[in-house]
C-alpha cells in the first residue's frame, strides 16, 4: 500500500522529466494525503500524442458508482488484479497516468500475539534522489447532479528483497525510458501496459526510519524526512 508520498522537486524538474508544456508553478509537499489533489500526467493521444499535467483527487471513483457515500475510498489498486477487476478495467484500457514523485512512506508494524503493537514510519526514495513517476490510473466521476471531479489512484506491486523488510506492497514505478508506452492508450492494450507493473530492483530504492510526525496529516516540512538513524537500507 502507499498512503502517504511526497512530491518536493522544482515544477521544471519535474516538467523536464515528464515532458509536458504546461508551466505549473506548485509548491513542496512533504506528505500528501489521500483525498488531497495530487498532479498527474496523463498523455492525449497515444505516444506521439502531447502530455498533459492536471490535478485530480487522490480517491478513485469508477464512473459506475452512483453514491459516492457508499462506495469505499480506493487510492491503490493491486497491479496482479487490476485487469480483472471492475472498476479498474476501463481505466486500465483508456485511462492510465503517471504520478509523479519524489519519496513515499510506509510503516514497519511490530510487535502483536500479546504486545503492544507499534508502526514506525520510514522513507523510500530513489537511492540517485531522481524524481520518480508511480504508474496510476484516473477516471472523470460525473455525479448525478451533473458535477464532474476528476480522481486517481496509484498502481502497487509486490516489494522487492530489500523494501520486504518494512511492508510487503510497493508503488510501481515506471522508469523514464517506459513513460510513453505506460501512457500510450492507444498502440499498447492493457495487457501488455500491465507488463511494465512489477517490483523495483533491489538496488534502485534507499529507505530509513524516520519521525513519527509523518503520521499527522497536517505535518509538512522537511523536517519530516530526517533519517532517525545514520543508517539507510539501500
């Protein structure tokens, strides 16, 4: 799972990375939170078509949905089931993006069969501290009252040797040279998209345990991301 990621490099960085021509001008964020709008990247026609950046809600909403009260929050979606699942399909054939990023968190869960349990968030980043682009999904939800939002979720995958050690699901990451194809809804069907869903190699990540004021969603900063410990699993 990923519930929490920070998105902290300069808007031109990330521009130049994933290539779109709008010029947003956002500011650091440390650590988005579900429902909270997050960019995305989505392109309009096929490879060779243009890249647009956009906002939509960290929450996806199947276009099926008719109260939104009763359906469930989703802000990942497992990759090995994602073909089959009904409120992914569509999605997965027309409506793939890239999340763009630069560290994501997850909590190492002790303790249990009798004592106190106890989560201790860490970081994961790009051991080279490369931005980096989590494969998503988006959909347009028109509400019955003729409203629209637009909204996403971010794509998870098993861990790889190294992050196992804190939690068993990962982003997937899509690595630079396969944003066109990941994007290319028209000349690369879903099964072949799903393909590039798997694991980072074990190399590619470093991860460290850090403050426990992650876990307030109003907590930005820098600050959030200090290593607790010298110390960093790469």
């Amino acid at each position: 799972m990923c519930g929490r990621y920070s998105l902290t490099s300069a808007p031109d960085v990330i521009r130049k990375l994933f290539d779109y021509p709008e010029a947003p001008n956002f500011p650091p964020r440390y650590n988005i939170a579900p429902t909270q709008p997050i960019p995305i990247v989505v392109a309009a026609r096929g490879a060779r078509g243009p890249r647009r950046f956009m906002l939509a809600r960290w929450g996806f909403l199947p276009g099926f949905v008719k109260d939104t009260r009763d359906f469930p929050l989703i802000i990942n979606a497992r990759s090995e089931t994602v073909l089959e699942k009904a409120s992914f399909r569509n999605a997965m054939k027309r409506r793939r993006c890239l999340v763009p990023a630069d560290a994501y968190y997850e909590w190492l869960t002790l303790g249990g069969a009798g004592r106190k349990i106890e989560k201790r968030p860490h970081l994961f980043r790009r051991a080279d501290r490369a931005p980096m682009g989590f494969a998503g999904l988006w959909e347009t939800y028109a509400g019955a009252d003729g409203s629209e939002i637009d909204t996403a979720c971010i794509l998870t995958t098993g861990a790889n040797a190294a992050t196992v050690a804190v939690h068993d699901r990962m982003p997937a990451i899509v690595e630079p040279e396969f944003f066109a194809e990941w994007l290319d809804c028209d000349d690369v069907n879903d099964a072949e998209a799903a393909r590039l869903l798997k694991p980072a190699g074990e190399k590619t990540l470093e991860f460290f345990e850090i403050s426990p004021l992650v876990n307030k969603v109003a907590s930005d900063g820098p600050q959030l991301q200090e290593p607790l410990a010298p110390t960093l699993f790469s």
